[in-house]
C-alpha cells in the first residue's frame, strides 16, 4: 500500500521523514482498542511492568547506543522514541526491519512506481476466510434484549442460553466448535470471561498457515519450473524433510533450500506445541529459539567465503550437548515411523487445507467443516501424541494432559487456560498455566518479530515468556502495589474489571499476589528477549525517501496549486498532461477515420 499526506515523524532528528505502518513487536501486551495504550491520559504510556532495576540496565544499553553514525563523517544523537521501550519499531528506523524497507525498495523497482511519492508498507486488512465471534453463554433471565422489538422470531432459533448479537458467528460456520473450544460464559460469578482457549488457537492456526506457506516457499526454491503451480502434498512433504534434516542432518536440503527453513519451520512448530506451559516460562526450547539467528549467521559466512549457502543442522550450531537432546526429543513424535503414533501425521491435514485453500474466501460448508475438524484433530491427536513419550503412554505432568491416557479424553478443561492459580478445598494448587496448544496473541507477536530479526542479528533469541493473565489487561491493578501508607488497596483497585468480589473467577487477593509476581517475571524476561530489536537504530534512509508522501509538500503544492489557478496559469503536469491526451484523441480520429 502506498500513502501520502503522512505527517512527519522524529523530527529535529537526522531520521525526520515519513514512514509507513510500524510493527508491534507484542512485549507490551499490545497498543490496545484503538491505540488506548498510547493515547490513554496523554501519558503516552505502555502496558508494561518494568521493574527499577532493569530501568537501569536499559539505560545503561540505550546510553551506550546514544549517538550512532549518520554518515561516513558525522554521529547523531538516536530519535527519543527510540530511547527505551517502543510502543511499534518502524521500518527505516530499527535496524532489524532494514531487509523488509530493501525489499520494499526492490518492490518499487519491479513494479515501476520508484518515482512515485507515496509511503509504502504492507498492510492486511483485519479479516480472514473463517468467522470467529460466537455469541457467549449467559444466564437467560439476564439478557435484556428478550422483549425488543428488534428481535424477530428466527433470532430464538438455536440461540437459547447465548446472548443476542446481530453480528455473532453461526455455530454452523465456526472453526472453533464446542464442546472442545468453550466459547465465553457468563452465567455465574466463577465464569473467567478473559480465561478463553480461543485466542491461544488462534495463533496455532495462525502458525500452521505460515508452517503451510513457508512449505510453498521452500517448494518453488526447489523446483522453480512450477512456478505458478502448486502441489499441497508434495510441498507439507518437504517441509517436514527440511526439518527432518535440520533435526537430525540425515541428508542435505535440496538445491535451492537451507537448513535456515528447517529452523524456522521448527520454531513455528514448537509455538503450536509449546514445550512450557506455566505463567512466566519460556514457550520454546532454547535450542529451538536459536537455531534461526545461528544458521542465518552460518549463511552469511558461507556467502562471504563463497561456500554452498546451506546453513548448517542443528547439532553444528548448538553447542550444549542438552539443548542438542532437547531438539531432537521435540521432534521425535513428529519422526515417528509408525503412522499410528506420528504427530506430524495429525497436523498434516490442517497444513494440507491451508495449502490447498491458499487463504480463498469461497468457503462452503463442507470446507468449513474440513477446517473445524482439522483443528480439533490437531488440538487433541496431534497435541497428545506430540506429549505422549512414546505414542502410547499417558503424558507426564506438568503437562496438563498428565495422566490422559488417549487422545479421545482430551476435554474443554485441558484446552482452557488457568487464568489465576487456584487452590481447592483440600488445598490443591492449582497454578496459572497457558493453553494447551499455541501462545497468547501478544507472545505470538513477539515471535514473529523476533523471527522477523533473527535473520540479521545473531543474537537474537526467539522465544517468548508466556504473559496472558490479569495484569496484561490492567496493569494498575497490581496487589503488591500499596498505598501511601503501607495498606493494601481495595479488592476494586487490585482487580482487573475494576468491581469488588471478582474473587470467584479470578482469584483471590493471595493468587493475584502470586501470579503478580508471575507476570513481573515474565515482563522481564520478554523485554530483555526484545532488547536487540528496540536498541539497534538504523543509518538515516535518503532525504529523498524520507521525504515521499510528506504532508507539508502536499499541504505546501495544493497552496500552490490554488495561487496558480487564481491567475490563470497551469502546471507543467498539467500541460504534459493536456499534450497526451490531445494526442491520444487525435490517433483515436485518425483510426476511426479508415476505411473499414
């Protein structure tokens, strides 16, 4: 997309241009419901707790960056936006996203439109081919709109129990189906209307869309013939070889691939899987979140010593021994020679339908309902043989598939989310933990943005803390926070609706305390994940593309323009513009004039 009338930014600095859509990079927990995070009070403030002793080694880093070079001969001080913590990086400016402004660039090229003045970026339109708004349960007697007149007799049809929305998603054309996926209830006051499996699926699915096309991708560098032609099968079976190979280096990838696909695939594999579960712990394995970061660095060595640009597997970029173990142990269940038993074997019809579909709106209910079963099936078969250590014992806690002894017991309760520790009445604990597959929406975010910067940084570490309980909604409703005088604030203020006696569905002020200090520690460890991303600023790009679509030159030529026709006068695109046309409509005379 290319826009003008774009306001300047980073002005009074050597960055002072326009810039296209930023990327939010998730950490924060997100910029919120129309940017409230940034706009909120006109503090300008983030979702975020950041402990002062980590304000310290931020600014230490951001001053040890302060002035960065301009040019061949000069040294400016970095942006003020830059200095800390970004609510979204922007391509110009955060040198991780320096490849996607180069093939912006290339775009313009390739597209003839380099001497267009407009800001480019990518940018999706927030809807996609499957509708995800079902109504949620609530207590008959309180939905208000029973009596109004709005409602006709076809909306009671199946809609008993749920409350009325105009533009709720038909169970029938849902992807996301009870009774495994509990959609939001509110019908008594232990329903968590935050605590939901969905938007966790929500970024499986999204994973194995890119797991799909990142197989579209390795398969054309394969066979560049096919260009145009797709072969669903023939490309979910090599990447699943790329990954293989990167896993356990039986073969080498096939001409025109790398083993940097093998790692990449393998990190979007263990986002759906996710090796951890609890609040506050890492998603991925460790060698899993390496491995794009070191191989991408393997490439550029092998580029510049003019070797095959191959990568290297994961044994000859890792170098402890155990994370070595730990990768070829995720993969194991996804290697399994019996089909029975292989979890790859159970994803691979979702992988398939987003090969095959390749994102079409044209969806028919017989396809809606192959993605519905899809998804369960990779949500309970996939999922249990991917923690089963064997493919037919029971998973070991702390899974919380512990003790499930087949797929065909995978219930609701398993998917959902614990949104705060509880503690029975035998005083069982318990605690906070993630859904069963995928990651919350903001920690995907982040992976994708860490993904995004492995591929020029090699210290990047992809991975992500999982951060999805009360504080990332309301960050002031932190327990540990005291009054002036030492107390404890209300049961109000430490809540994260902001009413009094939520304590049934989301805990008392002891597992809000716990989990408080859950969330700091996963704040943490995110924000040092992301630092790479915030503190390396980029050189200035061109003032001429810094100066594409500013709104002062269009402001400043639309004055113009207005003077020049108050004293008769045109422009010379004007006059250009009248010269092709007079031409065009003379050559279009002279050919109606022949003789047929």
């Amino acid at each position: 997309m290319g826009t003008s009338n774009v306001p300047r930014s980073f002005e009074t600095t050597p960055w002072s241009g326009t810039y296209g859509a930023g990327f939010d990079i998730g950490t924060s927990a997100g910029i919120g419901i129309r940017a409230s995070s940034i706009t909120a009070d006109r503090r300008n403030h983030g979702k975020l707790l950041m402990s002062g002793e980590q304000v310290d080694e931020w600014s230490d880093a951001c001053a040890a960056r302060h002035y960065v070079p301009v040019s061949d001969t000069h040294y400016a001080a970095i942006p003020r936006e830059c200095r800390g913590v970004p609510h979204y990086t922007s391509p110009g400016v955060h040198a991780y996203l320096d490849h996607y402004e180069a093939g912006l660039e290339r775009a313009r090229s390739v597209l003839g439109i380099a001497e267009r003045r407009t800001v480019d970026s990518l940018q999706a339109l927030p809807f996609g081919p499957y509708a995800e708004r079902q109504a949620p349960h609530v207590a008959e007697q309180s939905d208000p709109t029973l009596p109004k007149r709005f409602r006709n007799p076809d909306d009671s049809v199946g809609a008993e129990g749920v409350a009325f929305q105009v533009d709720a998603t038909s169970p029938d054309v849902a992807v996301l189906r009870e009774p495994l996926i509990a959609r939001a209830a509110i019908t008594s006051p232990q329903d968590c209307i935050f605590g939901q499996s969905a938007p966790f699926i929500t970024s499986a699915v999204g994973a194995a869309a890119l797991l799909a096309r990142t197989a579209r991708t390795a398969y054309l560098l394969a066979h560049p013939d096919r260009a145009g032609r797709s072969d669903p099968k023939a490309e979910i079976a090599l990447l699943h070889a790329l990954i293989d190979a990167y896993v356990t280096s039986t073969k080498a990838p096939p001409e025109g691939c790398s083993h940097y696909h093998g790692a990449v695939a393998l990190v979007l594999l263990n986002a759906i899987f996710t090796s951890r579960k609890g609040m506050a712990e890492l998603a991925l394995l460790n060698g899993v979140a390496r491995g794009p970061a070191l191989c991408a660095e393997r490439i550029r060595a092998q580029l510049a010593e003019g070797k095959p640009i191959v990568g290297a597997p994961a044994h000859a970029l890792l170098r402890d021994v155990d994370e070595i173990m730990q990768v070829q142990g995720f993969w194991a269940p996804f290697a399994r020679a019996s089909p029975q038993t292989n979890a790859w074997l159970h994803l691979e019809p979702l992988l398939l339908e987003f090969a095959t579909t390749g994102g079409s709106y044209d969806n028919d209910l017989a396809a809606l309902d192959r993605m519905a079963a899809a998804i369960t099936r990779m949500v309970t078969q996939a999922t249990w043989f991917s923690e089963s250590p064997d493919g037919a014992k029971a998973p070991r806690a702390p899974s919380p598939l512990a003790g499930v002894r087949g797929f065909t017991q995978v219930r609701a309760e398993h998917v959902t989310p614990v949104f705060v520790g509880t503690t029975d009445a035998l005083g069982q604990a318990v605690p906070a933990r993630a859904s069963l597959v995928g990651l919350a929406p903001m920690q995907w975010q982040q992976v994708l943005a860490l993904l995004t910067g492995a591929a020029a940084d090699p210290s990047v570490v992809v991975n992500a803390a999982h951060n999805f309980s009360f504080l990332s909604l309301r960050p002031s409703a932190a327990p540990d926070i005291l009054t002036t005088r030492g107390r404890q604030r209300s049961a109000k203020a430490v809540s994260c609706c902001g009413v009094d006696g939520d304590e049934p569905a989301y805990g008392t002020r002891e597992a809000k305390l716990a989990v408080c200090a859950l969330h700091r520690a996963a704040w943490k460890t995110n924000l040092d994940l992301v630092k790479p991303l915030c503190l390396r600023v980029a050189r200035p790009r061109p003032e001429k593309a810094r100066a594409r679509g500013d709104r002062g030159c269009v402001d400043y030529v639309k004055t113009r323009k207005r003077e020049l026709d108050a004293q008769g006068m045109v422009t010379r695109q004007e006059a250009e513009a009248a010269e092709a046309f007079n031409a065009a409509h003379d050559a279009a005379r002279r050919r109606a004039a022949r003789p047929v």
